[in-house]
C-alpha cells in the first residue's frame, strides 16, 4: 500500500477507534436514524440547527469502522457551518464516494473526508461510508426522520 493509502487507512481506524462528538446532543432539534440492512451497521444522528447554521452535531450507533469513521468525521465537516454549506458538502462527498464527480472536482477539495476516495471501488462500501451522510441529510429536512441505504 502506498504511504498515502497508509495515512487514509490510519485516519479511519482512528475515527473508528476514537469517534469525534460520538453522543447525543442534549437538546436537539433535529434527529434522525439511519440503517444499513447489508451489513447491519444502524446510527442516529442528532442536530441543534438554530438560525440555519449547525450549532452542535452528535451521532451514536454501532457499524463497521468506514460507517463509524465516516460519522465521526462528517460531524467534524459539517459543525459551525450553515445548512447550505452543510448541503453541499454532502453533495461534493456523495460525488466522491459514488464516483460522479462533475468535471472540475477535486476531492482533496473536502479536506480530510478525501479519505474515502477509495470507497468508490467497493460498491458494498459506499452504502457504509455515505449512511451518516444520507442520516445527516433527512435530519436537516426534518425534525424526526429515517432512513436506509436500499431507498438511495
């Protein structure tokens, strides 16, 4: 493996071993719950969204190291930063991770979820990398939602 892939390997064994913001946000506005029926990886999401911006995010669960890796850091990306900027993160990592980028991206764009680059050579794994996305998502649409990667 390259040094690269070594480095991308650690930073995800790290999230997984040590998830960031890995508990429920007291007082949440927003909540969602995700599931994976594949490989059985399940997690909720919870927001406190005030003035359109993303004052606190947590998530709680159990799932396989990318699912739990790719949470911990999704809450890192998308604390601080407005619903819209939140949106389009997802969008810049859903392209990324499925491989449907628009001419122009660059995932190094994304910072540290560039990552997860790789998923997209494992079609099983993306479903794992992009449930706390989907689970981010339906949160910020509603107050209470779920969801399931077989609706993707």
């Amino acid at each position: 493996m390259s040094s690269l892939g070594d480095l991308y390997q650690e930073v995800i064994l790290d999230h997984n071993k040590r998830p960031r913001n890995f508990h429920e946000v007291p007082g949440a506005n927003r909540r969602a719950e995700g599931h994976n029926p594949l490989c059985g990886d399940r997690l909720t999401v919870t927001l406190d969204v005030e003035d359109g911006v993303i004052r606190e995010v947590g998530f709680l669960g159990s799932g396989c190291a990318i699912s739990k890796a790719s949470a911990s850091m999704m809450t890192d990306s998308v604390k601080g930063k407005s619903v819209e900027e939140a949106e389009r993160i997802f969008e810049a990592f859903h392209a990324m991770v499925t491989g449907k980028q628009e001419n122009g991206f660059d995932p190094e764009d994304l910072g540290k979820l560039a990552v997860f680059e790789g998923v997209r050579e494992f079609p099983v794994r993306v479903k794992c990398a992009s449930l706390a996305w989907h689970t981010l998502r339906a949160a910020l649409e509603s107050s209470v939602a779920q969801v399931t990667t077989e609706i993707d």
